[in-house]
C-alpha cells in the first residue's frame, strides 16, 4: 500500500509557522479574543487592588492579573498587525 505524502508542514512558511492552522485561519477573531480577555484581566487586576487588603498577597494577585492583561494585549496586537499585513499581500 502507499502511504499518502502529505507534508503540510512544508508547505507553511514565515508566521504561519508559529500559529496553528486553525489560528492562523481566523487571525482577527484570535486577536479580538485575546485583546477581550487582556480587558477582563485587567479588570480583575484593578478590582483586586481597590478591594484587597494591604498585605502583599493582594498586591502579587493584582501583579498577575495586570501582568497577564498586558501579555495578552500585546499578543493580540501582534497578531492584528499580522493580520493586516497578511490582507494587504493577497
């Protein structure tokens, strides 16, 4: 029997390698939802600090909310700069 040659990891190159297929497929919407949650997290994060306490553990939890808000941010605007440049070529 032959065995199908179907390599499409070849066929993907520059960005597409990073993100998976189904990612790379609907760019903007990954980026919507990532820049979505930056805005929850960061909620959260202002939330914590404004009804925590005054011991350190508040201040570590808003620490992570703020700092995974602001990863996610940035993410999210990378992958629309992606995408546009992307739309632009086609």
């Amino acid at each position: 029997m032959n065995a199908s040659n179907d390599n499409t990891a070849a066929l993907r190159t520059g960005l597409r390698r990073v993100f998976p297929p189904w990612e790379y497929r609907h760019l903007r919407a990954w980026a919507a939802a990532r820049i979505g949650g930056s805005v929850v997290a960061a909620v959260c994060g202002v939330l914590t600090l404004s009804f925590g306490g005054s011991d350190g553990t508040t201040y570590g939890w808003a620490a992570l909310f703020l700092g995974g808000a602001a990863l996610a941010f940035a993410g999210g605007c990378w992958e629309l700069t992606i995408a546009r440049s992307a739309s632009a070529r086609t």
